[in-house]
C-alpha cells in the first residue's frame, strides 16, 4: 500500500512538471536516415532486433528525447549509446524522436490474462499492457525479461537514476523485479511505420 501511494504521488508530481517547455519539434523523415545508426540493435522502426536493445518505435518523442540527451551528456551511460549518441546535435535527436514516435505499435494481452494482475507498481505509469500512459515513462510492452529486469535492478542499486523509478525499484524484490519483468515481456507487440 505504500508503495502504491508513492507511485500515485509521483505520479502526480510528474504531471504537474509535465505542462511544457517547449520542444524542438523533428523531422520523421530527417530521422529515418538518421536512424541508420540505430537499426542494427533498435530496427529501423524500432522493433528491436537484439535481447539487450529496447523497442523504441511508438514511444513518446520526449522519452526517446530525453534517453538521448542523457546518454550524450553523460547523466545516462552505456557502452554503445553514450559513444552514439555523443555525436548527435539537438536536431538529429529531435528528428530521431519525431521518427521513432511515428511508429504504430500495439499491444495485446494475451487471450484469458486479467489486465487487473498487471503489477500495480508498475501499470500506473506503463500501463497495464505496457504502453505507457505517461509522455516521459518508456513502454514495456514486449521488452526482453532479461533487459527489464537489469533495468529495474539499475534503478535499486543507483547505478541508474531516476526521480520516479529509483524509489520504486529500491522496495522491490528480487521476485517483484522477476514478476514484473515476465509480465512485460510475455505481451504480444507490433511496431510498424506509418502508412
């Protein structure tokens, strides 16, 4: 129950810093030539084609904005993206964002799963069938257990920070972290362009 008033809290803390600076607004197609670079882990409509890679396409264009501005700074570090996205200029990740966040993706549950059982620390924000339901909280849907889980267990440890997600995952067990991870991971997706 805590926990849940925690994630209600932030949640509301989130919605009120969410009313806008204003964002730079990309290109979709400047951004799939750019996205050239990202294809071989992410796909070019960000269906990832690698375990350890998130899909990306359909997500919310500040999310994958603010991924990358991270990764280019240094506040978010990985062996691959922080190299990538260190070469970036503003516009290219705005045009990335735009291109990724065209992309049409749904999800499913699978036939007899209740929605209710979704993990409640986690469906506030991801949804229930793991589209997000807020701009800035990444989708879930379809995600490798393998990546959920080390990104939750990131958030505990503080090897990753996060204002939201740190708190959260720093209550979670190990078999909290499993549950969630194959929850998300056992949703049917597709990510496919525009038409």
């Amino acid at each position: 129950m805590r926990r849940l008033a925690l994630v209600a809290g932030l949640g509301g803390v989130v919605l009120a810093q969410s009313v806008p600076a204003e964002e730079p607004v990309g290109d979709p197609a400047e951004g799939k030539v750019a996205a050239g670079l990202c294809r071989t882990c992410h796909g070019l409509n960000g269906f990832a084609r690698i375990p350890i890679a998130p899909h990306i396409g359909g997500e919310h264009p500040s999310y994958i904005r603010h991924q990358l501005e991270a990764f280019r700074s240094g506040a978010r570090e990985h062996e691959i993206m922080s190299v990538v996205a260190a070469a970036l200029t503003d516009a290219q990740i705005a045009d990335l964002a735009a291109w990724f966040a065209i992309q049409r993706i749904r999800a499913e549950l699978k036939p007899g799963v209740d929605p209710h059982a979704a993990p409640e620390a986690c469906a506030l924000c991801h949804g229930a069938d793991g589209l997000a339901v807020l701009e800035d909280a990444p989708n879930l849907a379809g995600e490798n257990a393998i990546y959920i889980e080390t990104q939750l267990k990131a958030f505990r440890t503080g090897r990753r920070v996060h204002e939201i997600m740190s708190p959260i995952a720093s209550d979670l067990t190990d078999d909290e972290i499993r549950a969630a991870a194959d929850w998300y991971a056992a949703v049917e997706i597709e990510i496919e362009p525009p038409p």
